[in-house]
C-alpha cells in the first residue's frame, strides 16, 4: 500500500439534538423502520420491502415499497398505518414511484406500461388511467414534476450495462414521451470505486446502476441513483447535479451521499430524498438481510443537509439506534437526532432456554441483523436472558425478530409475536419492563422505550404463544446511561495502489463499544462516516480522483 500524507483529526460528538425533549418518548424510533414487512409469494419463505418512496399528499405521508401488499400512511413519520391495496393491478411488480399533480396521486411500478391514480390513498379506491400512452417499458421508474414548469419527466434504468436514462412526457396526452431519451449517468467503476460489487466493492467491473430518483433543491436537479446491488451492505445512493432537469449532469463528488455499510444493519440505496412538513429533508431507502435470499430486506429512514455549495448529504451512521423525529424544523448540518443513549448489550453474556444449531446465543447481541439466536422450538416459555454485567440505567428495548422456520406466505403474511420482557437487578426477583403478551400487530422491529428509565443487570425476554417457526431473535438490544464519543490516538491512514480503497488504523480503547470513521472532501465537511467495532477500516467506495480527509472517534 502507498502512504499518504492526509490531515486527520478529532472532534467530540455533538449533544443530541433534542436533550430537551428525551422524555417526548412517542416520537423516539429505530432503524430498521418498524413495518408490517410482507412475507413474499415465492419460496423461499421470507420478508422483503424495497425500492421505497415517500411522499408528502395533502398533509399525510404515504411510503411506497416493492412487493407490499399496499402502502402505509402517517402524520409524522413515526407511526405507520398498513393500508392493503387491491385496486393497483400491478402492485407486485418492483420499484413503485408516486407523482402528486394537483389533487390526485398517480402510481406507476416498473416494466409495466399501466398507470393508475387515485384521488384518496387513505383508502383502497385507484383506477387505471384511460387512454394512457406511456410507452417505456423498462425499470425502476421515477416521475418528477417540475413545479417551477408544471413539467413532468420520467428517470429510469436498472442495468450492469446501459445507463440511467431521462425523458419528457406529456401527462395531458396519457404521459406519452416527448422527444428521445437522454443518456443522464452512465457506469464509472473505474473511477468510483462504489459502484463495483461486493460486500466491500472488491469486484473491479460494473454494478448495478439503477434506482433513479429526482429531487429538485434551491433551483438545482439532483439525479439520485443506487448502487452495485441490493445484496450488499454497501448498496448506496449517488448523485449528479444541473440546472436543467434534462442536463447536462455534473457527478457530485461527495458521493455515494447515502451509505451504512456498518452497525446493525447495513445498505442505505435505491431510495428516494422528501421534504416534510417542516422543510427537513429525509431519504428512505433499502437496507440489507439478504440471507434467505437476496431480496430479503427492510426499509431505514435518515436525516439529509445540504451543505452552502450545494451538496446533498445524509446522516446514516447510528441511526439504526435511537434517534428522536424531529416536530419543527431543524439544521441537520449541526444537529444531530441521537435520543443520547449507548448500545449496553453488545457481546454480553446470554443464557436461552434452548438453541437451534447454527443460531447460537450470542447472535442475539452481536450486533449484525444476518445472523440470529432461534429456539430449539416455538413454544411457549422458550426465553432469552442478557447479563448487563451491572445494574445500568434503561431507556429502551430494540427487539429484532427473526421468523425462523418460518413457512408464510403472502396469503398468511403477518406475524404477532407475543412475548414478555422483564428486568431485574439479582436475576431472581422480576418486574415488566414491557407486556406483549396480548399484541395484535406484526411488529418485527419494535423499539420499546421505557415511559420512564428503569435500573437493571437482567433483561429477559419470554415467548408467550405456541409459534408456527421458532422464536428467535436478531437483535435484543438494549440502550441506555448516557452516550459519548472520544477522541482516539494513533490514527495512520493509507492509500492503496488501487486510489479507490483506504485502510486506517488506531490504537484501540479498551472500554469503546465501538468507532465511527469520518470522511470528507475538506477537513470542517466530514459529513460521510462509517461504524467499526474494531481499531481498523479498510473500504473500496472512494473516488479515485479526490482526496479525502479523516477523523475516528470511540463511542
């Protein structure tokens, strides 16, 4: 590897954003967002959501994804309501995009050459656009409206060869094209080392362009796209800027500006970037399981900035922890949504009342949601119990579910797990932290937060109903006392041969739980960042032309 010479630095994490507000609990939450995932038609059996959208329609939030069953709404971004759709002949088709034209919502997926719409989302009421002349089959479709123009153009592509294309349409004449399409991105894998496959962009050739999505910003064109694929924790968002919505589009340097390729889940591409009702800016976006199968995934909501050139950034890093929705708007430049508590589970001592072979215990706490503690069985009384190691403050509860042996399908798609969590102090004398035992909802990643904090070394969590699969778990994480970040000692950064991939290393703390790398193009907009729980980083996804600068703090 050759050395560089590279300015490094550290700084201490901000305090959350809203220390004052830690006690409004209702509006705490966790990625992966907690949805009613729908488990596929297909063998074999597993829950999939992706290629999600969301858009702000006369005062709701309406969240799109593939292979759903239906859509959700929401007044807040918190809660989310199941709304089954019979109505969209082509819901199962992948990549859905949404277009809001006055008071009506149109619907298009990909490969279909349908268009339907509807005047109400909130019920299950949408029709197919008669004399519709929309004429592209292709995929991952996105319609944009132009509000400065009332022009709508439709983005589009999803390849390992051709690229992302852009066109007009006409929607008074059944939004058939206008003019030829226009090439708008095309591969670089030479040049951007994230768009090359692998779990850490390791394969030098063509990803999967793909996932196109338009945003329009302050008078600029952001072309959003995802790549190298979907299977893989460093699927992430790109994007190119104009002035035009046609182009000519300039490649943003600080790309990919969407990208989680670490913590408890990882993947953060082929999404879409909103504003809310507060002129905060959000991307949702695909994150990864991928272990029944490669379309096995889940959906991860994240804070974006731009910075005072223009460039569009999102917040990733920790946001599969508790982090606070915003009900006003906020500098995510300056502030971050951290709810203020520490990960206190991680690689703790587990006992169960029983395992599966291959789904041993401490997969529940080992903090990677592709793998998971099972039960030998479904029963009833079958438990999981984490040793703090003391008695420590709790705030909340992450509880992860894994459905395996499970055999749904869409049909019988929804599971409600019905379970117990107690704590205690002497892992004799018990008290609930959190009553399940009667829940109607498919909840598989819920974030208990605790009304009020409670103290405890114990954490037990108890299957209470006889289950078709076993109970088993991915994830029983467990936050509290107070979170912070810092500083780290003997930081060496290295470039490779290969300018797409750096390698750091520091010396390592003994009481972190973790690290966070921090990376940017200038040493004050280190606004992209990546967690490790071990004193080394080594990654693919840079860009072979710029120079960066770096910064890795313990947590």
């Amino acid at each position: 590897m050759k050395k560089v010479v590279i300015f490094i630095f550290a700084v201490l994490f901000a305090d959350g954003l809203l220390a004052s507000d830690k006690t409004v609990t209702s509006r705490v939450v966790a990625n992966p967002l907690n949805l009613n995932y729908r488990f596929e038609k297909s063998e074999p059996s597993r829950r999939e959501a992706a290629d999600p959208e969301i858009i702000l329609f006369k005062g709701k939030y309406y969240l799109f994804a593939s292979k759903s069953g239906g859509y959700w709404s929401s007044p807040d971004l918190v809660d989310w309501t199941f709304i089954p759709c019979k109505t969209i002949s082509t819901l199962e088709y992948y990549a859905p995009t949404v277009l809001a034209m006055g008071d009506t919502l149109f619907y298009l997926a990909s490969i279909s050459k349908k268009i339907h719409y509807t005047l109400n989302p909130d019920v299950d009421d949408w029709h197919t656009l008669e004399n519709c002349q929309f004429g592209i089959s292709n995929t991952d479709h996105a319609l944009f409206r132009d509000d400065a123009t009332g022009r709508v153009y439709d983005y589009y592509g999803c390849s390992n060869v051709g690229p992302i294309y852009g066109v007009e349409l006409d929607p008074a004449n059944g939004f058939r094209s206008i003019g030829e399409p226009v090439t708008l991105i095309e591969h670089h894998p030479d040049i951007y080392g994230w768009e090359r496959p692998g779990e850490n962009n390791e394969e030098i050739k063509n990803g999967w362009n793909e996932g196109a999505n338009m945003l329009k910003h302050n008078g600029k064109y952001y072309l959003q796209y995802a790549a190298p694929g979907t299977q893989f924790r460093t699927y992430a968002d790109g994007v190119y800027v104009s002035d035009a919505p046609l182009g000519p589009f300039k490649y943003m340097e600080n790309s990919p500006f969407s990208l989680k390729p670490g913590g408890f889940i990882g993947g953060a591409g082929h999404g879409g970037t909103f504003c809310d009702k507060y002129g905060n800016y959000w991307h949702i976006a695909t994150m990864k399981i991928s272990q029944r199968h490669s379309f096995e995934r889940r959906l991860g909501l994240f804070p974006v900035f731009f910075d005072e050139d223009g460039s569009m950034n999102a917040r990733t890093v920790l946001t599969d922890y508790p982090i606070v929705i915003p009900d006003r708007k906020v500098d995510f430049s300056r502030d971050n949504l951290s709810a203020g508590w520490k990960l206190l589970s991680y690689g703790k001592k587990v006992q169960v009342s029983s395992s599966l072979t291959g789904h041993e215990a401490e997969k529940a706490v080992n903090e990677q949601v592709e793998d998971w503690w099972a039960s030998a069985t479904g029963d009833a009384g079958e438990w999981l119990m984490v040793d703090l190691g003391k008695t420590l403050t709790v705030n909340a509860i992450h509880v992860n579910f894994a459905d395996e042996g499970f055999t749904n399908k869409a049909e019988n798609s929804y599971v409600c797990y019905r379970y117990r969590i107690e704590a205690s102090n002497d892992g004799e004398r018990w008290t609930v932290f959190a009553d399940r035992t009667q829940n109607t909802r498919d909840m598989p990643h819920e974030l208990i937060v605790a009304p009020k904090a409670v103290k405890a070394r114990f954490l037990r969590i108890v299957n209470e109903e006889t289950l078709q699969g076993k109970f088993s778990i991915s994830g029983f994480r467990v936050f509290g006392e107070k979170y912070k970040e810092q500083k780290i000692n003997g930081l060496k950064v290295e470039r490779e041969a290969d300018r797409c991939r750096y390698a750091l290393q520091w010396d390592a703390l003994p009481e972190a739980t973790g690290y966070i790398v921090r990376w940017g193009l200038s040493p004050d907009k280190l606004h992209s960042a990546a967690m490790t729980y071990v004193n080394e980083f080594e990654a693919g996804f840079f860009n072979s032309e710029a120079d960066y600068f770096f910064e890795v703090v313990s947590f």
